[in-house]
C-alpha cells in the first residue's frame, strides 16, 4: 500500500514545473507558510464531490445490477443479448474480477478494503478532474464487489460476488469489475501522460 501510495501520490501543495518556491515572511513559521498555500488553492472540494459522485454512481448502479440478476435471472437459463456472443448468465464468483483466485476469497476481500483506504487517504490531495473520475470508478467497484463480500452467502468476509456479463470465449464479470478495469486504464493513461493526482503534470 506504501507503494501504491509513493507511486500515485504526489506533495499537497503545488507547484511552476515541479516545486513551488515562496519566501518566508517574518514572524510566520513554515508550517503556517504551506497551510496557508493550501488554503488559497482552489478546487480541491469540487475534485473530492466528483471523486464521490462517480464513485456513488457506480456503486449504485452495480448493486441495483445485481438485486435484478439475482432476483430475475439466477437459476434461471442465460439471456441471449448479442446472440452468442454476449450472455446474461448469473454465476456466483468466490475469486477476483473475472474469477480468478476462487480459493483466496479473503485475501481479495482485504485487498479491497485496502484499495478503499488508499484511495481515501489519496482524496486529501486531489485536484486532477480525470484523476478524479479513475479514483471514483476505482471506489464505486470496489465497494460493489467488497458489499458481496461482506454480506452474501457463504458469510462474512467469504461472500461470493455475483457476475452475470458474459461475453463469449471471456470470463464472466459485472459491473463493478468494469469500473474497476476502466478506473485502472485511466490511471495508467494520466501516468504516462505525466498527471499527477495533485494536478502537477511532469513534462520530462
């Protein structure tokens, strides 16, 4: 997790190419100096609301998805939706995003919880609108897979997630797994662009 953090992560405050540079004013202590940078910078508080709207967005519609697979389509025979090559199947998935690891449910339940935690602590220094969207898609689907931990059968923490996107010749997957891939695709576009979560954009 210290990784994650020192690879996305960047300083709070920002900076012209790199470092933000002021002269200390008598009788001001340092410390006084960057918290008041922070306060006179701008926009943090619009970043963090879309952070949350993506992020709700998608939680929403993936547990919604999944209260209509179980209740209309589990147990039930698959919905053609592009003939054969996109199903409607309700499985359920003990493993990671696309099945894998069906015997680690537990570890994948705490690597979620700790994605959330990370990405939380992320949001104190995030003024990047894209970064933004990729945190909240990240958020969003793992807090739609981590509720199926939690709280379906076979118990808490051992929960398996309902998939039901079934694409032919692919692993079955839902909503929240696509959040995810989608949140991770953006994160790695903004990094090679040089973006950086504050905002900072690294031209070398």
């Amino acid at each position: 997790m210290a990784e994650a953090e020192r690879i996305i992560g960047t300083p709070d405050t920002p900076d012209d190419g790199g470092e933000e540079t002021t002269e200390a004013a008598p009788g001001v202590s340092g410390a006084e100096q960057r918290r008041t940078g922070a306060e006179r910078r701008p926009g943090r508080g619009r970043r963090i609301a879309v952070l949350f709207a993506v992020a709700a967005f998608a939680y929403a519609l993936d547990l919604v998805s999944k209260m209509i697979v179980v209740a209309k389509l589990e147990h039930h025979a698959p919905i053609e939706v592009i003939g054969d090559w996109l199903e409607f199947h309700a499985i359920r998935n003990p493993g990671a995003a696309f099945g894998f690891g069906g015997a680690f449910t537990i570890i994948f339940t705490v690597i979620a919880a700790a994605v959330i935690v990370v990405i939380f602590r992320l949001a104190r220094k995030l003024y990047s609108f894209p970064w933004a969207v990729a945190l909240g898609l990240l958020l969003g689907g793992a807090l739609g897979n981590l509720t199926d931990r939690i709280f379906r059968a076979p118990g808490v923490f051992e929960g398996q997630v309902v998939d039901f996107i079934a694409p032919k010749g692919f692993a079955v997957f839902n909503l929240a797994d696509s959040a995810i891939v989608c949140g991770g695709i953006l994160i790695v576009l903004l990094s090679f662009r040089g973006l950086d979560p504050d905002g900072t954009v690294h031209k070398d």
